[in-house]
C-alpha cells in the first residue's frame, strides 16, 4: 500500500525501458494537453494542479517522448500467446468520476455490492493467516491506528478508492469465459506493467480492493457483456514523506516453500 502524487516531471529513460501498452487499451480519461492529464486532488498529498502524464500506456506513444511508437507492446507471456488481458485506464475527470461513484458506496456500506470472484479464502489459516496480520499490523502501527479503532480502519480501507492520491488509475479485466491458466497469464502481466512503471521512476500499487464495486465500473468504464474486472491499479510518483511507505515486509525463506527432489 503506497501512498501516490503528481509531479511535473519524471526522470528521463531509455528505449529499452518504454513498454508501451498500445493493444487492447482504452484511455478512458479526458486530459487536457492531448495526453497531459492532470492530478484529480481526490484526497491525496499531491498538488492538485501539477501535471502528470501517463503516456507508456497510451495508445498514441510512450511517455515524454513525444513520438507516436504504435509499433510498441508489452511482452508478456501466456499460453498460446492468446494475451487475455484488457486495461482501461482513467485519469481527469473519468477518474475523479470513478472515486466519487466508488467512495459514495463505499461510505453507504449497504451491502449492495459484492465481488465477482473471491480474492482471498473464505477463512485464512496458517502461514497465510500470520502473514497477513503482520502485514496488515505493521501498516496500521505506522499509521497510529490501534486495534478495535474501526473507523480509522475504515477511513485507510477507503483510500483505496482514491487510488491512495494516484492521478492515474488502472482498471484490468478479463473475458470471464477463459479459465485458470489466463488468470496465471494475467498475473505475469501486471508484474511487467508494475517493473515497467518502476523503471520510469513511477510506483504503483495493485488493488484487489476495487472488485466489490465492479458493476459501478462496468458501468462507468464501460465494459463489454463478457468482460470481468480483474484488479484496480494506481500509478503515481512515491510520496517519499508518507509513513506507509516505509513499511517493509519481508518474504519467507526458500527452505519454506521449495522442496528439492534429487
């Protein structure tokens, strides 16, 4: 969990880092400046009025470059090469559209809305269960946030539908015909969206959170009869002063989950 602004300008990088999604992508925002959008101030640090372009994922070219490189793709794997995934991303007012829309429901909490798919177990266990209370604990500790403070802990949860302060916003579906190897596919995909942003200077932070309200999204985005909202994304620059970013979660060892047979 990030916390995400806007900045003017980014570091410069080479071709070989510009992975530009230009297949299977609607620029569902409404920049001013062609591609140029601007920060919608939906409840993050950053300036409301600075700039931010989101161009590698632009259909017209990648980002500060200024040419148009419809040639480029991102190269992910999947089976049979069949690239099940779609992006939608939003930005300007299409974004700020999305929070209200979301956040509105969110703050109703009238059980209306409910995932179309789960993405956690029903009931967690262990290891899983200690990890995700460590990683959930260590947030709220550097928020200030204690146990059984539900309200605060509600008001964290909703700055995901914030896109926790992001300009940009991604929205990632799937044809809900594919089945399981496409969704492993598709995890190999938002990795290599997630280096690529990273190797620009941008942060991102992928959200399951958004797949209670996928109907609002549909709706807003949208979709088409068979298409299925995989996971939000937010994409911004790091706030370097934010507490939650100094949080660092560490991985199990390799002895916990490789089995070497000899």
């Amino acid at each position: 969990m990030l916390r995400l602004i806007a900045r003017a300008t980014g570091p410069k990088v080479g071709r070989k880092h510009q992975c530009c999604l230009s297949t299977g992508v609607d620029y569902a925002g409404q920049p001013s400046q062609g591609r140029r959008a601007r920060h919608g101030g939906a409840g993050g640090p950053g300036d409301a009025g600075t700039p931010f372009d989101p161009g590698f994922f632009s259909p017209t070219g990648a980002a500060g470059t200024g040419e148009r490189d419809s040639g480029e793709r991102c190269w992910a794997p999947s089976g049979n090469n069949i690239q099940p995934w779609r992006v939608h991303v939003v930005c300007g007012r299409t974004r700020q559209r999305l929070v209200d829309a979301v956040c509105s429901a969110y703050d109703r909490a009238d059980g209306s809305y409910q995932a179309e798919y789960h993405y956690y177990p029903r009931e967690f266990f262990e290891p899983y269960l200690g990890r995700r209370r460590k990683s959930g604990w260590g947030l709220y500790g550097l928020l200030g946030i204690q146990k059984g403070e539900t309200e605060r802990m509600r008001a964290q949860h909703r700055k995901n539908f914030e896109f926790f302060g992001a300009p940009v916003g991604l929205m990632f579906s799937i044809d809900r015909r594919m089945e399981q190897g496409s969704w492993l596919d598709y995890g190999m995909f938002l990795q290599n969206v997630m280096l690529a942003a990273s190797a620009r200077g941008l942060a991102t932070c992928a959200q399951g959170a958004w797949i209670d309200y996928h109907r609002l999204i549909a709706d807003l985005l949208k979709f088409g009869e068979q298409e299925q909202l995989v996971c939000g994304m937010a994409l911004g620059y790091p706030d370097p002063e934010a507490p939650e970013n100094t949080l660092a979660l560490d991985r199990a060892p390799l002895s916990e989950y490789v089995v070497v047979h000899d």
